[in-house]
C-alpha cells in the first residue's frame, strides 16, 4: 500500500510541475486559427511560400544540372523495379514449372510402388540350406 501512496504522490507533484509549462503566456504558438478576415482572403491560403536566399544563390547551370542528375537516377532505379519485377515474374513461373514436374514424378513412383511384378524377387537359398 505505501508503494501505491508514492506513486500517487509522485504524479501530482509531476502534473503540478508540468502546468507551469503549460499555462506559460510568452510561448510561442506554431498553428494558429485563421480570423474571418484572412479566410475570406484567398491570399491567406494560397500564398507563395519561397526557399531561403542562401538556396537560390547557386548559378541556375547547377540547378538544370542537378535536375537532370536526379531525372536520370530516377529512369534508373524505375528501370531496376521494373526488371525485378520480371525478374520475379520469371523465377515463379519456373517454380510453378518445376513443382509440376516434381508432382507428376511423385504420383509415378507411388503407382510403380503399388506393382508387384515389378518388385525384385528374393535370393535364391544357398545349396545346403534347408
């Protein structure tokens, strides 16, 4: 019982702690509602949202180049998923091949199993032996 007394006690304590934190007027909010003036302004939804000037100072060369780079690492790896795909296609196909081989081959040795004319005959007794 004095386990569950101290638990208890440590969570209010810890909740009391965190309210501070919690009710603390200078923090900065990060989502905001929009008042009924900015809704009504399509500029308030639909503003441009432009990138830092430290990105946009690389020569526009860099930039085509570096497009061009990433279409051409895409093609590729849109061709490797392509061929492991037929890849895969081809290798389940000759399973499928091959576990009908192995079942007709199975049935075969059951049936061969079951006939006696083709079971060996045994060994003939030794002279002297009966």
């Amino acid at each position: 019982m004095k386990k569950k007394t101290w638990t208890t006690v440590a969570i209010v304590v810890l909740l009391a702690a965190s309210a501070g934190s919690w009710a603390a007027d200078d923090a900065e909010a990060t989502i905001r509602l929009m008042g009924n003036a900015e809704a009504e302004l399509p500029d308030a939804v639909t503003r441009e949202i432009t990138l830092p000037e430290h990105l946009l100072a690389a020569d526009p060369e860099d930039r085509v180049a570096a497009v061009e780079k990433a279409e051409k690492g895409l093609n590729r790896a849109n061709e490797r998923n392509a061929n492991a795909e037929m890849t895969g296609q081809e290798k389940a196909a000759e399973a499928r091949e091959r576990s009908s081989e192995m079942k007709e081959k199975a049935k075969e040795n059951r049936e061969n199993r079951g006939r006696s004319e083709d079971h060996p005959t045994p060994p003939e007794t030794p002279p002297g032996r009966n």
